[in-house]
C-alpha cells in the first residue's frame, strides 16, 4: 500500500481554514502561505512521499534498453 502526500493542498487547506476561522489574519496567512508554496516549488517538497515498509523492501532492478538507429531514406536526385 503506498500513501502520497502532497504538501501544497495541505498548505491551501490549513490557510483556507484560518482564513474563515480569523479573517483579521488575512494578510499574515496569504503571505505564509505564499511563502511556502514558494519554498515547496523551489525545493521540490511536493514530491516527497510516504512509504510503507512494504515498499521499501521491493527492489526494482535497472534493465538496460538497447537504441536502434535507423538510416532515413535519401532524397532522389532532381
């Protein structure tokens, strides 16, 4: 079983809520709250997930894909 979590909607939803809960503290919660997102596109933070043991247990092996090149057919000659 594997759990993803994403932080960005987490963010939204937790600013949202203090949003209707304290509307006083708007201007403090947009500007954490871009703050973060910022943080999280820059680091990458959004792409972090839960694993379970499970998963870490299963390893997955490299298989090397060989590259065929293909000769285009040449242009008669006018």
């Amino acid at each position: 079983m594997t759990i993803n979590l994403a932080l960005g909607p987490i963010v939204s939803l937790l600013a949202g809520i203090l949003i209707l809960i304290v509307p006083r503290l708007l201007n403090y919660i947009v500007a954490i709250y871009l703050i973060l997102i910022g943080l999280i596109g820059i680091f990458g933070w959004g792409a972090l997930h839960a694993r379970t043991a499970a998963d870490t247990a299963v390893q997955h092996e490299q298989v090397a894909i060989p590259t065929m090149y293909v000769d285009a057919p040449s242009k008669p000659a006018t």
